[in-house]
C-alpha cells in the first residue's frame, strides 16, 4: 500500500510508523495481567517448560495454515493524529477478527498442527480471555475439543463466550498461576494437549503473521512498537521483521515510552480508556523529537 508523506519543518518527508490495534480488552483485565504475572513467578518449580526454537520458516508456513480463515486484517493511516504528530502513524485492526483479538492466529495455528490423533482427545489452555476465545471458536470451527481452565476473576463474558463456542469450561483458581497449574494437572490425567498462549512454537508462529501482513500494507516502516504480555506477539512479530527487514525497528512499550511525542503518549492513553490495547509504531523522526 503506497501512502503519500507530508513534509516536516526542514522540508523533508516524515517518516513511516505503524500502529496497531491488537486488543479489545477492558481496562480491569490490564490491570489482572499484572497481579497474574506475579503470581506466575515461581511458576516453572510447579510446571515444567519446554522451549524450542521459532523460524521465519514457521511463520511463513503458518500463514499459508491458518490462511484458509484468518484473512487480512487492514491497516490504515489515520490522518487525523498523523497530523496532531508530525509522523505518518498507521492502525492495524486487529481486533477486526472474529474475536476481537490477534490471539486466534496461534490459537488456529497450533490446533492444525496437532496429530490426527491428539485432534480426536483435544487440548487444553489456562487463560482468562483471548487465547481461550481463540482456542475455543477455532476449536469449534476444525471439530477440536477444547478445554479451559479459568480463573474465577475472568471475565464474564469471555467465560459466556466461550462456552458458546462449545469449550469445556472449568473455572478453578484465584489467579492464573493456580488455573495453569490445574490445566497442566488435567492434561496429564486426561492425555490433553497444554497449549501455552505464549510460551508455545505454534502460537509464536501464529502471532507473526501479522508481521508479513504490515509489511505487505505499508511501505517504508521505520519501527513497529508491540504490546508485550507473556511476549509471544512481539517474538513472532520480531523473528518475521528481522528476517525481511533488519533496518526496522521492533520494540516494547516500556523500552518506547520516553521516545514517544506527546502526542502519542496522550493517544495510548485515550486509546487504553476506551478499552483498545494498541500496538504502535514510531518512526524515527519521532524518536529523535525526544532526544
């Protein structure tokens, strides 16, 4: 997608950025993430990990998977704060899919990836909104039987839609880390798949698919600045950019937040209040605007 660039004070164009709608979450589930991460800390004496290395190879294919439903979603400039902020700024909608949230690539990803056997017994996730969602509608839509380990403070509607989606719900823990540990209890006992909604190479791959969709959408990309919570999304969207594109940027919000103009700073703010979690780029005329 070709976007015409406006010029700066020095008569030079501006630069390119990226932002990202990628989750439609309320405000209090921010807020849950953050007690859940602390209640995780002693996590992997009670769950053990496994890592395996993620390739671009495994994005690529992956978006050749799950392409057969997930299809592109748009990212648009918004003329308006690319005015108020002197950078050209771009929305990806992620929360265009059926979802409302980047979660369901993975979630499809890695349920086509299972054996046709482990297809038939199913898999289970400890999650208290969009991985579950994810997991559960795209469960549904391949004939997989999904199980979920909610905590109690989860929301409501996500417990609802997920049941509407034919999961099998358990609700179990006052936080995520006693949910996790119970999935992983019954998936032993009952021979489930555990699929991680981050620390998984399906799901990895899955989320980086977003990245090859960006850089088909928008050209000249100076940085691209993803939301991090367990860090699957911005490790997908990572491996895919600097692979293609090593020039751009890739970071988190904490590493960008004291480089971003204020008037993206006052933009993730007003976004937050009405319950978006945007993914944003920067461009690198904004990074030197504070330096």
């Amino acid at each position: 997608m070709s976007e015409k660039k406006g010029n700066n004070s020095n008569g030079r164009s501006s630069e390119t950025t990226v932002i990202e709608d990628v989750l439609a979450v309320p405000s209090q589930r921010n807020t849950q993430s953050l007690s859940d991460a602390s209640s995780t800390s002693n996590l992997e004496e009670v769950v053990p990990y496994e890592y395996e290395n993620v390739f671009f190879e495994d994005i690529s294919r992956a978006k050749y998977k799950i392409s057969d439903v997930i299809k592109a979603t748009p990212c648009r400039q918004s003329l308006k704060l690319s005015h108020l902020t002197g950078v050209d700024l771009f929305f990806k909608k992620e929360y265009m899919l059926e979802t409302g949230s980047f979660k369901e690539r993975g979630a499809r990803n890695a349920l086509k990836a299972l054996s046709k056997s482990q297809k038939k017994v199913g898999v289970i996730a400890a999650s208290a909104g969009n991985h579950a969602l994810g997991l559960a509608y795209h469960g549904k839509l391949l004939g997989i039987p999904v199980t979920l380990v909610m905590p109690t403070r989860a929301p409501l509607t996500k417990v609802e839609n997920c049941r509407m989606y034919d999961a099998n719900v358990i609700i179990h823990g006052d936080h995520f880390g006693e949910a996790m540990s119970k999935a992983h209890e019954l998936a032993k006992e009952r021979g489930l798949k555990y699929i991680n909604g981050y620390n998984d190479k399906e799901i990895i791959a899955g989320q980086g698919t977003c990245a090859l969709e960006i850089l088909e959408q928008v050209e000249d990309i100076d940085a691209i600045i993803v939301p991090v919570g367990g860090g699957g999304l911005i490790a997908g969207i990572a491996i895919a950019i600097k692979t293609l594109r090593p020039e751009i940027q890739v970071k988190s919000h904490t590493q960008t937040y004291t480089f971003i103009p204020l008037g993206c700073i006052l933009l993730l703010s007003a976004v937050v209040a009405k319950n978006i979690f945007p993914l944003v780029g920067c461009s690198k005329k904004s990074l030197q605007w504070r330096a």
